[in-house]
C-alpha cells in the first residue's frame, strides 16, 4: 500500500509540529524549574540573619550615642574602641553557643562584658552626659527605645508601669560553688 505524496506530507507537518509542541513543554517546564529555583534561593537568603559585624555594632553604638550626647571627637574615638572589644568578645560567644560550645560561664561573660563596657564609657563622658547615658542605657534595658516614643497609645490600652531597673546594670556576684 503506498501512500500519496499529499499524506507523506502532511504526516510529516504533523510530526514536526508534534516534536516542537514537545520541545516547548520541555522548555516551560525548564523555565518554571528554574523560576521555583530562583524563588527558593531569593527566600532562603532573605530569612537568613547576617550578624553585622563588630566594626558595623561599634559605629552603629557610637554614633547612637553621639547623637544623643553631643559627643567630641576623643569620647568618640574612646567609646568605639570600647564597644568595638566588646562586641568582637560578644560576637565570639555567640558563634560558640550557635555551634554548640557555650558553657554557663559564656553568659555571665557576655553580660560582665556589656557592664564593663557601659562602665568604661560612663567614666569617659562629663557629669551631664552620663546622666544622660543612664536613661539611655535604662531605656535599653526596659526594651524603649526612640521609635517607642514616637507611637500614640491605642484607645482601650493601659499604660505600662516603668520600674527602676538601675540593679540590671551592674552583675550580682557569682558565687562559685566548689564540687
């Protein structure tokens, strides 16, 4: 049985055109693959916390500061490397206890560091300046901070009772019990 010339062809056309129907699902499939791809990329870097790095805390707590306590140039140069070493110290921590080698001791050192260091600074600004830096660090602690002064209270929600929190700035002793 032989076929005519007119069926060959459109046989053919049919064929041809079957193959690139095939080659364009591949292709979507391809494209929607790699758009998943890319999208599961772009959120797993978006949920991902970058700690800033020490350099980038120091100058962030200095210049904070700064604008509230109208500092000069020696309190500035001072304060960064006082809260550069500390949170260099504190970053250390952090990667120890995130791999799984904190011990107790890492906690009390993290916060004797941010004592000494609020310490160091206190000693380095004039009387009026570290009345200042005492509400500052009092705010800090109370977790109020300058956007919180901004926000109206909502119709219906009470007012918050402040209460002194002058005992958190310094460590309580640690008391080393002997085994």
């Amino acid at each position: 049985m032989k076929r005519s010339p007119g069926v060959d062809r459109d046989f053919l056309v049919l064929r041809y055109l079957s193959n690139f129907a095939y080659k364009i699902f591949k292709m979507k499939r391809l494209v929607v693959l790699f758009l998943i791809i890319v999208g599961v990329n772009v959120l797993v870097r978006a949920q991902q916390n970058k700690m800033p790095t020490p350099a980038e805390i120091a100058q962030k707590n200095v210049d904070d500061l700064e604008k509230r306590l109208k500092l000069n140039g020696t309190q500035k140069s001072v304060i960064y490397s006082y809260t550069y070493n500390q949170a260099k110290e504190q970053a250390d921590l952090i990667k120890r206890q995130q791999a799984g080698n904190s011990r107790e001791e890492d906690v009390d050192k993290f916060y004797k560091l941010q004592n000494e260091t609020s310490k160091n600074i206190r000693n380095v600004l004039r009387p009026e300046q570290q009345t200042e830096y005492d509400k500052i660090i009092e705010e800090r602690l109370s977790g109020k901070g300058l956007k919180s002064k901004n926000k109206k209270k909502k119709k219906g929600e009470e007012e918050e009772v402040e209460s002194d929190i002058k005992g958190l700035l310094s460590a309580p002793p640690v008391e080393k019990q002997n085994q």
